[in-house]
C-alpha cells in the first residue's frame, strides 16, 4: 500500500517535471517560429518589393547605357540618375566614377558609403548586391587610372538616422555587368520603407509580443498555481495531522532520499518505537489528551534528532526513525536514553515504549551493501518484527533485528500460507498417548495431540506450528479438527467393539472469546455420533486467567453435556490455586517440570503429593504427565495418583497403534527409556521416527 503510494508520489513529481519542461520547450518553438516567421515576412516584403521595383529602374538606365556608345552620353544618363555610380573595365580599372561620400587615406581612396545599419546580402535576379557597409578600396597610386583592388570592410561608424515619421532609407550597392561584359557598373541604390510601414511592421511585432506575453503569462500563472498545487498536496501527503508534521510517507520518501544522499561511511539503523498501553491511556482520559501526548512524544524525538535523520509518527501509538550509529552498543544506550525520557514527559504518569531495531548494514549482510538501495518500507516492517519480541511484556525493551528472526518470520508466513490445505488434505494427524493406572497399569484415558505431516515441510512437531495458529486464529479450526477426529475415531471403535476410554482434547485458551463454546463443542461431538462421556476437553492452565464468570459458565456447560474437563499443566508457571477453587474442574494435570528434575531433597516429592491431596479433597482426578522413570511411577501410585501420562508407558502414537493398547485390554508393553530418549528433545521424541 505504502510503496504503491510511494511510487505514485514520485511518479507525480517526475510527470510534473516533465509536463513543465515540455511545455516550456514547447513555448520557446513557438516563440522562435513566431519571431523567425515575422521577421521572414518583413525581410521579403521589403527586399522583394522595394528592391525588386530599384532594380527594374536601374534595369531602364542600363539598357540606355548599353545602347549609347559616346563616354560622355553615357556619363550624362548616369548623372541624369543623380546616384553614386562607378564604371570598371574587364581589369578593374574605373574608368568613371561619381560620389559625394568619398575620402583619401595615404594614397589610396576610399569610397565609404553611409553606414553599417543593414549588412544582408543576397543575389537579386540579375545582379549582384553589396551591403553599404562594405567600402571600395581604390589604388590612386597610378593616377590616371585609379584601380578598384578590393571590396574591404572598413566601418566609418555613420548609421542610419531614423527620424519619427520620415521614411527609412537603406542605401545598397549594385554591381552590373554593361555593355556586354566590357564594363561593369557599380550603382549606389537606396531602399525605401515607408514609416507607415514601419508602423504596421511594428504594430504585427507589438500584437506577437502581445500573444506572446499572454502565453508566457499564463504558464507563468500555471507554473505559480501548479507549484502551490503542490505544495498543498506535499503539506497533505507528508503531514501527519496528530504532530502536524512529518508522517509515514515522509519517513518512507524523505528517508530513502537522505539514504542516497549518506556518506558511505556513515551507519543507518530503522528504529520502530510503539507507544505501551495507549489504548489504555485514551480509555483512562480522553481521545483529545492521548493525541496531545503522542504529540509531545514526536516533539521529543523530533528534539532528539539532527537534521540527517528523521522521526516521524506512523499513525496510531507508532513512530519511527532513521538513526545514525556508530556502533551498536551506543546506539542502543541512545535509545534507552530516549526512552527514559519519553518516559518521563508526564509529572502524573510513566510511560513505556518498545522499540525494535534493524541496522542496515547487518539487515544487508551477505550481499553488497549500498545504502541508496535499502527499502526503508521493508527495513521498518523487519524493525516492527524485532519490536514485537518484547511485546509480551508491558514494561520498556529494545529488541534488535537479525536473521533468526528472519527465518523464524518465514515459517510463520509459509505455515499461514499452507494451513489451509493442510486441513483439506488431511496433513493433520491424530496421535495419541495413553494414559495408565499406575497402580494396576490399566489403560484409563488417552490425550489427543496433533501431528502435522506435510507432503513441503515434513514432519512437524505442534511446538513449531500451535503457537502460530494460536496467533493467527486458525487454532479455533485446528481444535475443532482435532475433536471432530477423535469423535470420529472413537465412534468408529466403539462400533467396532472396542472397550474405548475417555481421550482429552487440547482446547486452546483462544476459544474462550467465544461464548457459545460448550455448545460448539457438543455439536462436532454429536455429529459424529460420539458419547460425550468418551471425550474430555483440556484446557490449558494460562487460560484461567481470563473472564472468570464466562469460564465457569462454559465448564458447568460441559459438564452439563457429558464432558470432563481437565486443567492442563498445573503448577507450570501461573498460580492458578485460586482458579482451583472457583472453578468446578474434574481433572487436574500435574505439569511435566515436576518430573523432569528429580530432585533429591525429597522437596519436590513433597509438591507433588500435596497437589494429589489437593485434588483429592476437591474431588478431582489427578493425571501425572511426562513421567519417564518407575521410581516416579512407583512413588505416583503409593501416593494415590490416578493416572500417569508420561513415556515410561508409552509415546504418543498414531490411531492404529493406539488401538493395538486397547484390544490387549489396556495391559501394556513397558517401555524403557534409552538415556538418549531421556534427555533429547521433546521434538525429536515426538517424530515417527523416533517413534
Ligand atoms: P501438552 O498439552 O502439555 O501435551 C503434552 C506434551 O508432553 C506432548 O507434547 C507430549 O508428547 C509430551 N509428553 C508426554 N509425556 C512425555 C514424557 O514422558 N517426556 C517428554 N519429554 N514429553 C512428554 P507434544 O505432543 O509435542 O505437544 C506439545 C504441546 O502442543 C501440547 O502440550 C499442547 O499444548 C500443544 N498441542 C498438541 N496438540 C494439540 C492440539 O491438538 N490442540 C492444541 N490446542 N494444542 C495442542
Ligand atoms: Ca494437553
Ligand atoms: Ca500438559
């Protein structure tokens, strides 16, 4: 969700870069077409008519010069025309010339012509045309006959006058070849435009300026409005409205942008902190006062960090940071350091938080670590991961992220993905373990425990997979999968003759949210048509801690129907005495720990038998679980335990084997524990292999 966000914001930023950037080269095509265009009318408006009309005049003179053979005739018609002309023979040498704007340098003659206003050049149709700022360069050295050496650029520095309302005048020069290409004549031309041309040209420039100005104009008003746009859009986008400032987009943007920009040489690590019990802060005072204080939290992380690295609130009683380390100790003495203090920023309260930490570089181990390529998304979701390991408890914790946690988070996520098939596939399996008199070693009940035996993962001991489904919730499923088998199983064996026991089912502590338990629970049973008398319900002693009222209403219900119930692994951590006396219980199970260290001050035996007189006097059964050795057995009988569940008689085992123990009429076959059984794993002593 947050990364989609993510992109879109980065995708609305670039567009709105590209969109300004095309549409500004978009305006100067326009305005160098417009201006090209304009000034390509007015260039060939003028030179194509003013000096094409020039030319047809000149045309006139130099047909009558050709015609006229006398010098001094055709010196006249050349007057006659009142221009600055000059006649050159095939050699260059002027054989005439006339002209007012003549100067003498050394011996050289310049003809310099007016003034440097026009320089354009072009080839008109039948003569070649010089711009006025080129000057004639004439050798006098030999004095009759002077000779045209060079066209020479030479800026006398005169300019055209332009006065309001007189006409403009740009002088040229046109070189002729005459009288069939004896001579050629060099003829000063002048080209006219009118002011009231020059008006309208003026006016056609101002009406494009004008257009021109209206479209700068308006994406100068885009530009201005696209950029409070956006400035608003940023505020909502990155504001959080709890703090007033930076929020998880922020952190996810702002962060993974300050991460590119990092010296290499400096350490990041992604911090998630949890506000402990705010739910319960609001409930104890107001909305309004829960805000102000997570708003006084952000203030103080904000104060804590510099200004290359980030704190920002999540939402909810979440916030997170992107802190720089030098190493990890110190990092984590810096976060218990803010955390006293966040502690302390209320006189009447102490508040506590959580936090969970990833160091990028430890989270990138493995791989070539770069910090512009951490997804901080992913960091902070691991950093959250870490934080959790300290939720069980309420007071404050730092927990740092690392590859257990990795794995461990990857089977949580493949065993979410695979239960639900499992359960259709039948994965699942029934195994149980008797239970035995031990004063006569007769088969008195059995205790049913799941198997996951998946085609993927193998064997699976309930450890690595019930506190998951009690997590996640598909506990209440597995339960019900369980009792429906067993009911199933022992229907089946009844119908077939069998002398079945009572066999306990494992109900977890989930369920109890769920008031019409009891009456769940005789349904499955019924529906497979079992006694309810054949099944009893365990439930497992941390569950007593709940409703007290609603436990009891749903034990009577039980009991009403039929069912036993049991309190699994007594004495395992929780008091649950107390529980013992207002809970009308039938079964009480002494937990496995009582077994496992055989104590020889004799203190523990004298727990175990007080617990058996305690069940005794409130008219309960007592069931030993995890007994391993005679001895136990031995002294378990002398003080009037009713039944041992525990490897010395047997290991849980599949449907099958177990009513192998039932057709012998509950005698069983001892079995010894190896040392290896004694000591090893649970785990291991459960898989069918090791069975
Ligand atoms: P639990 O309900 O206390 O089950 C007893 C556990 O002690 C079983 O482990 C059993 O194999 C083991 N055990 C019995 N006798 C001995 C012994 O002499 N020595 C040793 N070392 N262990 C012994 P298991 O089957 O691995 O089950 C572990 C826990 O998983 C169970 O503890 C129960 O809390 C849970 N569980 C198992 N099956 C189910 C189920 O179907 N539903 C629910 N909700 N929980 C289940
Ligand atoms: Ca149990
Ligand atoms: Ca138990």
């Amino acid at each position: 969700m947050a990364r989609s966000h993510r992109k879109k914001m980065l995708k609305l930023r670039k567009t709105h870069r590209v969109l300004s950037g095309l549409f500004v080269c978009f305006l100067i095509l326009i305005m160098i077409f417009l201006s090209m265009s304009s000034a390509f009318v007015f260039i060939t408006y003028v030179f194509e008519t003013k000096c094409r009309a020039e030319e047809e005049k000149i045309t006139y003179l130099v047909k009558d010069y050709n015609v006229v053979r006398d010098d001094s005739d055709a010196a006249s018609i050349l007057e006659d025309y009142e221009n600055d002309y000059m006649i050159l023979d095939r050699n260059g040498n002027i054989i005439s010339l006339s002209g007012s704007d003549t100067c003498l340098r050394n011996d050289k003659e310049h003809i310099a012509f007016t003034s440097t206003f026009f320089s354009y050049a072009i080839s008109s149709n039948h003569y070649t045309m010089y711009p006025d700022t080129e000057n004639l360069l004439i050798d006098t050295s030999e004095e009759e006959c002077p000779v045209l050496v060079d066209f020479n650029y030479i800026n006398d520095g005169k300019k055209v006058d332009i006065q309001s309302g007189e006409d403009i005048r740009i002088p040229y020069w046109l070189e002729i070849p005459v009288r069939e290409g004896e001579q050629t004549l060099l003829i000063r031309c002048e080209l006219t435009v009118k002011f009231m041309e020059l008006m309208f040209f003026i006016v056609f420039m101002g009406v494009i300026s004008l257009i021109l100005i209206i479209i700068i104009a308006a994406f100068v008003i885009n530009y201005i409005r696209e950029s409070i746009d956006k400035t608003r859009l940023k505020k909502l986008v990155f504001m959080d409205p709890i703090s007033n400032d930076h929020n998880w987009m922020y952190f996810l943007i702002e962060g993974e942008a300050r991460l590119k920009k990092a010296r290499p040489s400096v350490k990041y690590a992604v911090v998630s902190l949890v506000f402990v019990k705010y739910r319960n802060f609001v409930l104890c005072h107001s909305i309004e006062e829960g805000e102000e204080k997570l708003s006084d939290v952000f203030r103080l992380l904000d104060g804590e960090t510099d200004d290359q690295e980030i704190a920002s609130h999540t939402g909810s009683s979440n916030f997170a940071l992107l802190l720089k380390y030098e190493d990890k100790d110190s990092l984590e003495k810096r976060l218990w350091d803010i955390i006293e203090k966040l502690g302390k920023t209320d006189d009447h309260h102490h508040f506590n938080f959580h936090a969970g930490v990833v160091l990028l570089e430890d989270a990138a181990s493995g791989k070539k670590f770069k910090l512009s390529n951490v997804d901080l998304d992913r960091e902070y979701n691991n950093a959250c991961n870490a934080r959790i390991a300290g939720e069980d408890n309420d007071d404050s914790s730092v927990y740092f992220f690392d590859e257990k946690l990795v794995e461990d988070q990857k089977w949580i996520d493949s065993v979410h993905e695979s239960q639900e098939k499992a359960v259709e596939n039948e994965e699942f399996k029934v195994y149980y373990q008797p239970k035995y008199d031990p004063r006569t070693d007769e088969l008195r009940g059995a205790e049913a425990l799941i198997r996951w035996i998946s085609p993927e993962f193998g064997f699976v001991p309930p450890g690595k997979f019930i506190p998951i489904f009690e997590q996640n919730g598909f506990i209440t499923e597995i339960d019900h999968y369980m009792l429906r088998h067993v009911a199933k199983d022992q229907k089946k064996w009844l119908d077939e003759g069998y002398e079945c026991v009572p066999v306990s089912v494992n109900i977890s502590r989930a369920h109890f949210i769920e008031n019409d338990l009891a009456d769940q629970i005789r349904k499955i049973v019924e529906d497979e048509g079992c006694p309810t008398s054949l099944i009893e319900i365990e439930l497992t002693e941390s569950a007593f801690f709940d409703d007290k009222k609603a436990m009891l209403n749903t034990i009577s219900k039980l009991q009403s129907f039929g069912f036993a119930v049991s309190m699994d692994d007594f004495g395992s951590g929780y008091s649950s005495l107390n529980s013992l006396k207002d809970l009308p219980l039938d079964v009480l199970k002494l937990d496995s720990g009582f077994f496992r260290d055989i104590s020889t001050d004799g203190r523990g035996e004298i727990v175990v038998s007080e617990a058996i007189r305690l069940a005794k006097n409130l008219n309960m059964k007592i069931v030993a679980e995890g007994v391993e050795v005679k001895e136990q057995v031995d002294f378990l009988a002398s003080e009037g335990c009713d039944m041992i569940q525990g490897y010395y008689y047997a290991k849980p085992m599949p449907g099958e084997e177990y009513l192998d123990k039932m057709v012998r009429n509950g005698i069983p076959e001892r079995e010894e524990p190896t040392p290896e059984e004694k000591g090893a794993d649970e785990n291991e002593q459960n898989s069918p292999e090791a069975e």
